[in-house]
C-alpha cells in the first residue's frame, strides 16, 4: 500500500492457503474506484445508509467512495501501514479491533469476504453478538462471504469432507510480497446457510442480496 501511494505500479502480493496453491493479488486492486468494482460491491454501496463503520478496511477504497459520496464513515483496521495510508488519502480511519469499537452505526460493513475475521465459526457469534451493540435501532449490517465446498468436490460429484474435523471453511493464510513473508494466520469462508443460522442465533433477520460466479455471496442482516 504505501509503495502504490508512492507511484509504484504492478506490484503483487503473493497469497497461500492450507488448501490451495499461491495466488496473485494485485496490490492496485486494493486502490480500485467505483468504476472497477465488482457487481456485489457496488450493490453493497448502493445499500449503505447513515453512519458507517468499515470493518477492516484496508486501503479503504470503499471507505474513500462513501466519503465522497457524503456519507459519514469511519474506517477501521488492525495494521497500522493500512490506517496510515487511508490517513494519507483522507478518509477518516482510526487503528481499531473491531471488538473494542464502541460507536454507535447505521451500517456495519464486512467486504472482500470482511467476516472471516471471525475466524472460526464459533466466532461467528462474538462478531454477530458485538455488532448488536454498535448498530443503531434500524441498523444493518452488509457482508460478502463464499462457500468454498467445491474445492472438496470429488470425480463423482460428492464431497470429501472430514465431519469430525473443523469446518471446511476455517482456512490458513500467509500472504507474501517482495522480500516480505507474514506469519500465517487464520480466516473464515462460510456458507450462507451456516452464516444464516448464526445470524438468526444472535437476533438477526437475514436477506439474499446477491450470488456471484465464483461462490461468493452478500447478504444483508438487520
């Protein structure tokens, strides 16, 4: 982030998982304009209403739409290179675990897969149970997920999943970019049933907003 802010263009950040080989991510992905996002995101966008809190936000580049837009957003993350660079393109970012947030919001969002900062899908209910608190009466909450159960998709059409094991969806990254390797660390896809279910768990109604090509989905929870 802080090289692309400095005219670097082209570079790549290397992404591996536990269950699939590395990947390229492009670090002007994380820079994109209203213009290059994708279908789901731009819905996502369109949804937003009020105050707003953009959880794990990165390079902020949803963040940095809404402030244009007018609307009245505060941006957080847990890396402080991340906080710094939304800082340098102005929006209003604040290095903040989410679990100690205490503002009051109209609409929390969780993009590029943002709820997998629950980690596992016991944690799904601390993410769900805390955002009771910092919504406000008719507050919702947007988040993008995927199903990952094709990647367990066998010859026949059934599917090698250990039932006894965690659940599919807890995967391993490490991200890796020039000579910089990050210590692996955990995150969460989670199908939408499953997803569902925790929601109502915590009190939540739960809207369909949007399937896409590759398992990805958005919903809306208020």
């Amino acid at each position: 982030m802080q090289d692309y802010l400095k005219g670097e263009r082209g570079n790549i950040i290397n992404v591996e998982t536990n269950l699939t080989e590395e990947e390229e991510l492009p670090v002007d992905y994380l820079f994109r304009t209203e213009a290059e996002l994708p279908e789901w995101e731009t819905l996502a966008l369109s949804l937003c209403k009020g105050k707003i809190l953009d959880v794990g936000a990165g390079a902020g580049c949803h963040s940095l739409i809404l402030q244009q837009k007018g609307f009245d957003v505060k941006a957080i993350d847990i890396a402080p290179i991340a906080v710094e660079c939304m800082n340098k393109q102005g929006i209003n970012a604040d290095l903040q675990d989410y679990y100690e947030e205490t503002g009051k919001y109209d609409t929390i969002l969780f993009l590029m897969n943002g709820i997998g900062l629950a980690l596992t899908i016991d944690g799904l209910t601390k993410v769900f149970d805390h955002a009771k608190t910092l919504l406000n009466p008719s507050g919702q909450i947007l988040l993008e997920s995927s199903d990952i159960i094709y990647m367990f998709e066998e010859e026949d059409g059934s599917f090698l999943i250990d039932i006894n094991g965690a659940y599919y969806g807890e995967m391993e990254y490490t991200l890796s970019y020039k000579t910089f390797i990050g210590e692996p660390f955990p995150w969460l896809y989670v199908d939408y049933q499953l997803m569902s279910d925790k929601a109502q768990e915590s009190g939540f109604q739960v809207e369909f907003l949007y399937q896409g090509e590759d398992f990805n989905y958005l919903a809306r929870l208020f």
